[in-house]
C-alpha cells in the first residue's frame, strides 16, 4: 500500500477517535479532503464550516457551495468579523493571527451551540515554510490539525483526493485576499473588493494562477511563470489595462517574474535585509 493510502487509513481512524467535529472549510484542496473523510467517517456526526467576509473570494464561496453540494457533506457558511479589528486592518506581520483567532473563537462558539467537541483545521506540513502567524491562533484555541500531526505532504493530498472523487483536487495556489495587499499597507474592504473582481477578470481571459498585487493607486499582477509571456500581446494588455482602471487603479504593472508564494510580504522581506 502507497504511502499516502497508509496516512489516510490513519486519518480514518483519528475521525473516528474524535466523533463530533467541526470542519474549517475554506475551499482549498486540504480542507476539502479533510471534510469529506471527516463525512465518510463521522456521517452527521460532523459539520463542514465556511468563514465568509470579503477577504474570501466569490469564487471560493461557489466553489464550496458546490463542492458539498456534490458529495453530500453538512455544511454552513458563517460570517466572520475580522475587517472589524484594528489589529487585523493594520496589516502587519500578525495579520494572519488576528484573522484566524477571529475564525477560530467563532467556530468554538459554534460547535458548543450545536454540541460539537472537536475543531479540525487543514493545515498540512508544506504550510509551514511560509509566514504563517495562524497557527498560533490554532493552537491557543486548541484546534487539530490532522494532516500535519500525520506528515501529510500536498502531493499526497491531492493523490489521494484524486482517487476519493474531488473534482478541484489539483487547483492553483490559494490564499485570502489580504494576502495581495502589501504588509503595512491598511486593508479595506474597497481594496479586497478590487483585487476580488480583478482577479476574476484575469481567471476569465484563461490565466490559471492569478495574483493582483495591490500597491495602491498601482495594480500589479503576477501570473504563473510560463503564462507571463501572455501578458505582453498588445491587445490583451490594453484590454486587462482598461479593466483595471475602471475598478479604480490608476497604474498597471506586470512582475516579469511570474507569481511567486508570500509575494504580498515584500515590504517585510526587504526592510529585514
């Protein structure tokens, strides 16, 4: 047996160690196969749950909408309050903290109304090369995170997603909005509303990994490596220009070195040289 079967097997049998579970579904491959084995084990005795608020995409919303819908797992979608903390709008180096914290705490909430003991997150072991403050936040509120506690690797997630019928088992880089708005720079809704319909202008013209950096009066856009030579055709340039002047940037750049992970902490990284 595959190794990735044998964590899985694993992973079965943690569900059925700890009956009664609240899901953080975000929408991305790691939570989605985490829910369904939740659901193939636990049956109602879980709960998928979807934090909402504009740092989430509108695409991810449908996105989960019909991922439950299509295998049948219980699920909510549950407003968040993060564009609510200071703390969280200043946008520093704790960001993800403060957003997380928010997220957590409501699903604690959450799972005492309803009768849930257990809250299970999807971060897995390839996260953790990344900035990522969040995590502090998971275990301050006690959260699980099986896929790391069992070295899941992310090849190994959508290996094994693949072959449990999820559809998206094979997505680009996601990641909440306010990750595009350069660390120091204050978040809004206005300005995720615009990095939002940005980016799904950009999916719709066919470009599959997508980032709209926001610099203020200055849109700057990175797209999967071997997809930047796309960005100098003349027609599509004047085309994704227009656009993004009308949803209120002024100047429009491309990054000629294609999207690059923790692009949104540049700010960070260059002022600790």
């Amino acid at each position: 047996m595959k190794s990735a079967e044998q964590k899985e097997m694993r992973l079965r049998k943690f569900f059925r160690a700890h009956p009664g579970c609240l899901v953080a579904l975000s929408g991305g491959i790691d939570s989605s196969y985490l829910a369904l084995v939740a659901r193939q084990e636990l049956g109602p005795r879980m709960l998928a749950v979807t934090g909402v608020s504009a740092s989430v995409p509108a695409s991810m919303k449908t996105l989960t909408r019909e991922f439950v819908k299509d295998l049948d797992i219980p699920h909510r979608f549950l407003p968040t309050g993060e564009l609510k903390l200071p703390a969280y709008r200043r946008n520093a180096g704790d960001r993800c903290y403060w957003c997380k914290r928010d997220l957590m705490a409501r699903l604690r909430r959450l799972a005492l109304k309803l009768g849930f003991r257990y809250i299970v997150e999807g971060t897995q072991g390839g996260d953790l090369g990344d900035h990522r403050p969040g995590m502090h936040a998971v275990r301050e509120l006690k959260a699980l995170s099986p896929l790391l506690d069992l070295g899941f690797a992310k090849s190994e997630i959508r290996s094994n997603a693949r072959r449990l019928g999820i559809a998206h088992y094979d997505p680009p880089e996601s990641a909440c909005l306010a990750s595009r708005v350069l660390e120091g720079t204050e978040i809004s809704a206005r300005k995720l509303s615009q990095i939002d319909q940005g980016e799904a202008y950009l999916k719709s013209l066919g470009f599959r990994q997508v980032r709209l950096r926001h610099h203020g009066d200055l849109a700057r856009i990175e797209v999967g490596r071997e997809e930047v030579p796309r960005l100098g055709e003349k027609r599509l340039r004047v085309r994704i220009a227009s656009r993004m002047r009308r949803l209120g940037f002024r100047f429009v750049s491309a990054d000629l070195e294609g999207y690059k992970r923790g692009g949104g902490n540049l700010r960070i990284k260059q002022d600790n040289k």
